[in-house]
C-alpha cells in the first residue's frame, strides 16, 4: 500500500493578506502568486493574531469572514508553547538593539509557525530569518 503524503501547511501572514485585498500595487503581484502557489501545493492557515490583523480592515466581522473564509483557510489555535518562542525571540530582538515595541504579534506568528512546521508565506524575510532560522520561509527577493 501507497502511503500518503500530507498536504503541507502554509501560514499566511497578514502583510501577503491585505497585499491581496487592498490589491497593493508593489505587492499585489508576487502576494496573489505566492498564494496561488501555496494552494496549489498544500493548504492555507491563518492563526487569531493573523486574523485580527486583517479583520481591522473590514466593518464588519460578516465582510472579515467573507475574505478570510475557514473552507479557504484553516484556523489554527496558538499553543502556548509558540507563546513562550515569541518571547524569547522578541527578548533576543530587542537585546540586539530592536526598538519597534509593537512586534510581539510577529514573533508570536514565527515562533507558531516554526513549532508546528508550516511554512510561513510574509514579505519580512529578514526578521524571520534572523529570529527563527529554523523556519521554512517563502518571501520574496530583496528589492
């Protein structure tokens, strides 16, 4: 008997999203391929920081759900132990200079992806890759 192989996993972060939505006109491009790609290949994810990020752009939770659709992307919950992944890389950024405060929610989306395997789609190649050097990364080339 075949074994089969399980669809891969690809959390999509909010940038490649709203890329997508706002139809971004530096962006738009490489995020609609990087999507069509990944469907093509395994399966999308969006974790509740990824949504509420996107979400804030609709008026409605209605509007929010019809772009983000769960038959299109699969919910994923956060386990604690991404929590305290996020916190040690943030600790990390900010102990080599970081400045931005806000950024938990990026390494909180990293350290989720990383620890479950997927493989993150966001166009912050460096911070992922310097943060969580373990993880399976698609981003585009530097500009």
């Amino acid at each position: 008997m075949a074994s089969v192989e399980a669809a891969e996993t690809f959390l999509i972060d909010s940038s490649v999203l709203i890329d997508v939505i706002h139809e971004d006109p530096k962006w738009m491009d490489w995020s609609a391929a990087a999507l069509t790609d990944c469907l093509s290949r395994g399966k999308l994810a969006i974790n509740p920081l990824i949504y509420a990020e996107v979400s804030a752009y609709f008026n409605t939770d209605r509007d929010a759900d019809a772009a983000l659709p769960p038959r299109l992307y699969e919910r994923l919950d956060f386990p604690y132990a991404a929590a305290r992944g996020a916190a040690l890389a943030f600790h990390k950024y900010r102990k080599a200079g970081g400045t931005r405060p806000s950024l938990l929610p990026d390494f909180y989306i990293g350290a989720h992806a990383q620890l479950l395997g997927c493989t993150l789609v966001s166009r912050d190649r460096a911070r992922y890759k310097t943060y969580f050097p373990k993880l399976k990364l698609i981003s585009p080339k530097q500009r």
